[in-house]
C-alpha cells in the first residue's frame, strides 16, 4: 500500500509570519492537495524564551487568509495531535532515554561558564570550539565520568543536557529532492544539545519525534535549515526510523542587494513583507492586495512552472506544482511585480465585489458612503478600475463622481481656459439645459451636433468642460461622467467654474 503524503508546516510563535514563511506553507499545500494528502500545521513552541502572545492566533488567520488552510492543527485534530509541541512535553523524554541507552547520546554537566572558557581559550589560540569526538572526552559529561558520579550529579538535581554523539571518521549521503544528493564528513559536526536542563527538547529532537510520530513523508521547508539535515538524518538513523524525504527551498531575496528578504527592506522601501498586519508593520491584507495575488506572485518565487505562464488560480497552481521544479538559488523579491499581479487580480474581479469594497473604503476613509446605490458604485469602478493597482486607488481615480472639485489643475486652467471659454461655458449651460433624456450617448451626439453648428472647435469645449467637471484633464468618457453625475449637478459644476476661473 502506497504512504499517504502527509506534510507539516511547523513555525515557531515568535512574532508575525514573514512572507518567506508563507510561501514555505504553499508549497507544502500545494504539495499536499496535489497528492491528495494532508496539510499539517505544527506549533513549534519549544523556546518559551521566545513566545510572543498572539503569534500562533496570526499565523492561523494568516493561513486562512491566503486561502490555505491546514487539515490538522490546532483546534483540528486529525488523531495525531496535540499540535503545540508545548503540550507534548511528556513525550520527548522518553525519547532521549532512549538514545541514552542505545549509547547515540550522553549526560553534559558542563556549566554555560566552562563552556564560555573553552571558547575564548580556542579563539585566544586562532581555532573555533566544537563540542564533539576531538575533546569530549576531556569535558564533563557520562562519557568521562564514572557511572556512579553521573547518577550522583542527576539525583542531586544537577543541570546536565542531553547531547547526540555524532560520529567520527563516517561520510554521510544526504538526499534532497530540491538539491540532490549531498556528502558530509562527520568529523567536522558537533554534538548538538537534545534535551535542555529546562526539561524541554530542543527544536532538533522535538521535530524529528513529532514529525515520527505524526507519519510525516515530506519535509518541505527553507534553506536555512540545510545545515540541520545531517543531524536529523543521523537521529532517524539512530532511532531505527525511515526518515521522510527532505527538500529545502531557497531563500528569498533582496529586490536589491546581496542577502534575503527582511523586515527592514520593506520599511526602506515601501512594501510588506508579512500578510497581516502585527503592531506598526502594515500587511498585504491591509495594502489592499488581494489573497489570490499574494498566493500567485509566491508561488513564482521559487518555482518555475516550466512554460512562459505567469496567472495561476490556486487549482492551477496544485495541479502544476512538483518539488523537481523548484529552483536551488534564491528568489529575487520585485515589488513591483506583486503589484501588476494585484492590478490583474482587480481587473478580473467582477464590479459588484469591487463596488461593495469601495463603499467599505468610502465608510472607512471618508465616514461615509455618500448615499449612492450599489448600481451607481459598480458603474464607477467600471468606468476607473482599468487604472487602479488597488480597490484604495478608486478615491484619487474618481472623487469627482462624489464630490465636485474644489480646487483646478493650474497648469491644465493656463492651457485650457481662455479668455473667451467662460462664454462658451454658459452658452453651453443653456443648451443642456434642454437635453431631455441625459444619457451619455444622447448628451455627446447632442453637444457634439451644438459645436458644429456654433463654428466651434470641440478644443474650445471638451477640455474646459472637463477641468469644470474633474478639476483636471484626467478621467474616463467625459459623457459618462455627465450621465452618472446627473444634469444639474453638471450644469453646477461648469457654473462653479465660470465663477471661480
């Protein structure tokens, strides 16, 4: 019988989750809904150090916002839980006894000041201190001690740790689905700690149990975790245990520069980097982006599809997605580029939606929604979202419909408003006064057929006629803008302009 694909993704609850984050959590989705397997989210909370209130609540709505939810986690048992490693405590113990006892790990009494010691006395002699088979024999652990001393030390409360006994003189072959295979001296690792004095496992041997016991097949997480594969292979190997396949994804970039992605270039220059927002840092949600733009421009970074496809829906993307398609090196973050992928995602969302998001926008903004109806707003965003990167773009694009202006483009007036436009103006303010059925083809045909007739050139009258109407020579079909407006409202502008100009 076949292994169902069961994958995790196992972030700490430390503060917000960077985008990095998410896309680590997609690709585990993707992976999952592709093979028809489960979707795990684990809560990492060993460090309590480290533990920032509020943090695992973000990362759940932030899963959920971006439309990927987990199948088991938290609040989702799914038979294999608890999921916050807090809560599963009792279990590791067990754990390290036995790696004690299959003589793969060791008892190390040695104070945080003697291990500061021997590091300054390396530096002092130009070489790096590594706990491991070159000098643990000289240090204070159950390797150099009797068996009596070590019970001793243990029954009198002693701190001691746990550490792995890594192997001497061995070459290790590690497989990586992303990076093939790789080899590793053991001469060069240390003797990690397992177990803290704390009574808490350290992340290394808490995820190797966690992901056992809760039949793990993949890890899919990031590069940065690299220099731990040879470890956690090795534990598998020690607790006699097939070990899931691994894949570790590359980084993402700086959009400039040497280095990945953080917190700071967002601030530098104007961009998230997280999907919600956490205390003074604004997220995606928050810009405006929508959730499927977040999820598309991710799944790019990274991944290739194979063919020149840029727009996935996320059906699209689980049934392109395969780990043999990722790429080694980092993924350069471009901002602009998650922006055209925004302004994508706005042009295929219907008027409706759009025209019941800048209604929220107008109450939010501007506290209110200036009485209009649902028909009127959806007209608007019809007639300006072809210009809009976001649904807070609709104000500045199209106030006008709203509001008339109170102020006119100085340049666009020396240009367009001339000596003799204020009496073109009013003479034009008397003819519309006469078109009955005011809609935007009966107003152009009319006026247009009114400029003709009165020897004029339709430069003497559009511009001047929409500086009154906009207070700029931006926005879409002039008519359009009359019609929505209405017929005295639009008499009133060009009124208010003869006046003010």
């Amino acid at each position: 019988m076949e292994k169902k694909i069961r994958v995790r993704f196992a972030p700490s609850p430390t503060g917000p989750l960077h985008i990095g984050g998410v896309r680590t959590a997609l690709f585990n989705y993707l992976f999952a809904k592709k093979h028809k397997g489960d979707f795990v989210l684990r809560i990492e909370d060993t460090d309590q150090n480290r533990y920032v209130e509020g943090a695992e609540d973000y990362i759940i709505d932030a899963l959920n916002w971006c439309g990927i939810p987990f199948d088991e986690g938290p609040g989702k048992d799914g038979g294999f839980g608890p999921y916050r490693q807090s809560e599963r405590k009792s279990i590791y113990t067990k754990y390290a006894q036995d790696l004690i006892e299959k003589g793969k790990a060791y008892y190390a009494f040695d104070t945080s000041e003697e291990l500061d010691f021997h590091r300054k006395d390396h530096e002092a002699k130009g070489k790096t201190f590594i706990y491991n088979w070159h000098n643990r024999l000289k240090l204070n652990n159950s390797l150099s001690l009797t068996p009596e001393e070590v019970q001793k030390r243990i029954t009198s409360g002693k701190d001691y740790v746990v550490r792995f006994l890594s192997p001497h003189d061995e070459k290790l072959i590690l497989h990586d689905t992303i990076r093939g295979e790789i080899e590793i001296d053991t001469n060069i690792l240390d003797d990690k700690v397992l177990f803290k004095s704390d009574g808490m496992p350290t992340y290394h041997l808490a995820n190797i149990v966690d992901d056992h016991l809760m039949k793990i097949s993949h890890v899919i997480r990031g590069e940065e975790w690299l220099p731990s594969l040879a470890l956690h292979q090795q534990l598998y190997n020690a607790f006699g245990w097939e070990a899931p396949q691994f894949a570790h994804l590359p980084l993402i970039m700086k959009p400039v520069g040497k280095g990945k992605l953080s917190k700071r270039d967002g601030e530098k220059m104007g961009f998230p980097v997280f999907p919600l927002s956490w205390n003074e840092s604004v997220g995606y949600r928050e810009v405006g982006y929508f959730p499927e733009a977040v999820i598309n421009f991710l799944a790019l970074l990274g991944w290739n599809p194979g063919t020149e496809q840029e727009l996935f829906s996320l059906e699209e993307l689980v049934d392109a997605f395969s780990l043999e398609r990722v790429n080694k090196s980092g993924a350069r973050f471009d901002p602009e580029k998650t922006k055209w992928y925004n302004q994508h995602y706005l042009q295929k969302t219907e008027d409706k939606e759009l025209g019941n998001l800048f209604r929220e926008l107008l109450i939010a903004k501007k506290g209110m929604d200036f009485g209009k109806s649902d028909a009127y707003l959806q007209k608007v965003v019809s007639l300006i979202k072809e210009r809009a990167t976001f649904v807070s773009d609709f104000w500045e694009l199209g106030s006008y419909f709203f509001e008339a202006p109170t102020a006119y483009n100085k340049k666009a007036v020396r240009k367009q408003w001339k000596e003799n436009t204020p009496k073109i103006m009013g003479q034009l303010v008397s003819f519309i006064v006469d078109i009955d059925d005011f809609v935007s083809e009966r107003i152009e045909s009319s006026v247009k057929t009114w400029i003709t007739e009165e020897g004029m050139s339709f430069g003497q009258v559009m511009a001047p006629l929409r500086l009154a109407l906009v207070g700029d020579l931006k926005g879409p079909h002039l008519f359009y803008i009359m019609e929505l407006i209405g017929k005295a409202e639009s008499m009133e502008r060009i009124q208010r302009a003869i006046s003010s100009l």
